[in-house]
C-alpha cells in the first residue's frame, strides 16, 4: 500500500457515505455474492488495496428502497454519458460520470435528509425516462429490481476505484471523474468530499422526473417452458459464435445479461425467425443458470425486450 493510494478517513467516510447499500452483502470483484457484514474497513481496504480480492461492489436495494442509482453505459467515448448528465440536470438531477473498464457509469445520489433512502422505483424509473429521452435504450439501469422479497439481494453494481493499479485488468483510466465536467478530472479525494456535500438530488426531484416514465408494451411472445423448447434442430442453422454462445454460455469478459444481449443481435443480425431466436434465448438463458427464465412472466418479458431491441437495431441498421 503506497502513498499513491493513500486517503483520509474524511475521504474513506464520504465514500462510505455516498457508494453504501446493503449491510449484509457484498459482490465480489470477479462475480457473486459474499453474504457478510459490510463494514466500513471493507470500504477502506476497497479504496487502498491493490488486490483485486478486496475490491467489491455494493447492493442498492433494501426490501423496496434504494441508496443510489447507476447507468452502466458500454461506449468506448464520453459523449453518450455527458449527454445523459445534461438531460438528468435539466430535470435537477445531478449525475456524475465514472469511467470503468468498457464504458462509462452515470451515478445519482439522493439526498441524506429526511432519509438517505428513496424508493426504488423512482430513482430506476427517473434514470429510464431520462435515457428514453434522448432515445438512449440502457443496457443496464440499477437499481434493476423496484422490490425485493426478503433474502433476495438483487444486483450490485462493483464500486469505483481510485485509479491507476498494477493490474492490467483494470486500466489506469478506470477513475473517478464525477464532476459536472467530465473533461475536468479531480482528485478522488476532493472528488468524494464535495460530491458528499454538495453533488446531492432532492427525492422530490427525482419522484418528478420518475413519472415522466411510460412503461414500454407487453411483449405478445410467449413460451410453454414446461413442454420444452425443441430447440436442438434450431440452433444446428445458427452461425459459429451464436452456436457457441448457446453450448458454452457466458463469454469470457462478459456477464450472463451481457452475453445474452451479444447473443441476440447475432441471432437478428442472422434473420432468424423471431420466435425462433426467442427459444433459442431462454434456452441459453436456462443453460446459464436460468437468471431470468426462472423469473417466470418477468424474466421472459426481459428476454423479449432484449431481443425487440436487436431486431429493432437490425431493421433501423438494415
């Protein structure tokens, strides 16, 4: 532990204050959940190790309330984060800008009075109308549940880091940048105090831009999971990678919903039958684990939306 990776408890205390949800769980830095206490040290060790074995990721959403708010954007440049800032400060929500190993994160912190906790609800629906917006379709908007049923934990999102580490696997350009500016870099420090103190969004003004929210239609595709899919004859036609996908499962650097969406815009990009390609998605999703066919009626309409956008994507593309 060197100076360069040095922070004060003043510092270690806004992080705290600002990144903490959940008290009886964590995500690992490489996937999964460690179900233990969340203490403050755990924030510290985050901040100053350079082991990836101490870094970690915070769970937002407590039974129906959330700490935070997160848009993971996968753009290799800013503009599409900046512009997502700007259209959230139209609305009074302040967003600030992380960049991260394959993207950029847009996080919103609400503010600590009356409670530090807001409904999820609100701050996921505020996030998707602000992105639908400016005709943005996030792949991932957390809190990603607005309820969680007691002993579920939900989704972490990995917490930022200060910067430069002697890993490769995290670049030196993984840093805070959360300011108004995303051109104008601060030091994690001075960053962390004042987002505490001042980078602050009311709940009434996150609750207002909630509403302008319009729930996307229901999907009409529909699967008898229980009669089995018979797709063992479909995927004989798909091409090398979309085969692979479908027997191997996750790709290497990528999570399930990620691979799943990857997976999806090849089946479009193959001009499978749509219902085809939507067999051919909850058989993949169930030989990975069954993230979201085993959600019954909601994780099938997931599945549905991720494949309407690639088709969607396709046909605009096309």
């Amino acid at each position: 532990m060197g100076d360069a990776n040095m922070i004060s408890e003043r510092g270690v205390d806004a992080f705290v204050r600002l990144f903490r949800g959940r008290s009886d769980a964590k995500g690992s830095w490489t996937g999964g959940a460690m179900r233990t206490p969340v203490r403050r040290q755990d924030f510290e060790r985050h901040l100053t190790s350079n082991s990836p074995r101490d870094w970690m990721g915070c769970y937002p959403v407590i039974g129906h309330l959330c700490s935070w708010g997160c848009v993971d954007i996968d753009e290799d440049g800013p503009l599409l984060a900046a512009a997502l800032v700007d259209v959230l400060a139209t609305h009074d929500v302040y967003g600030y800008i992380e960049k991260t190993a394959h993207g950029y994160h847009v996080w919103v912190f609400p503010e600590l009075e009356p409670t530090p906790l807001l409904p999820a609800a609100d701050m996921r629906r505020a996030l998707m109308a602000a992105c639908l917006s400016f005709g943005y379709t996030p792949k991932e908007v957390n809190p990603k549940q607005e309820q969680l049923a007691k002993g579920q934990l939900g989704n972490y999102v990995r917490c930022p880091l200060p910067g430069v580490t002697r890993y490769a696997s995290v670049p030196a350009e993984r840093a805070l940048i959360m300011w108004e500016g995303f051109h104008v870099p601060r030091g994690l420090e001075s960053c962390l105090i004042a987002l505490d103190r001042d980078g602050r969004t009311s709940h009434e003004a996150i609750a207002k831009l909630a509403a302008q929210w319009e729930p996307p239609p229901k999907s009409n595709w529909r699967v008898d999971l229980s009669a089995g899919m018979d797709v063992e004859n479909i995927v004989q036609v798909l091409g090398g990678l979309s085969y692979t996908i479908w027997k191997d499962g996750v790709l290497d650097g990528n999570d399930r919903s990620g691979t799943l969406a990857h997976l999806a815009h090849l089946l479009a990009e193959e001009r499978l039958e749509p219902r085809a390609a939507f067999k051919v998605l909850c058989s993949a999703d169930a030989r990975m684990g069954g993230k979201f066919t085993d959600r019954g009626e909601s994780g099938l309409a997931i599945i549905s939306r991720l494949l309407a956008d690639a088709y969607d994507k396709e046909a605009d593309d096309g």
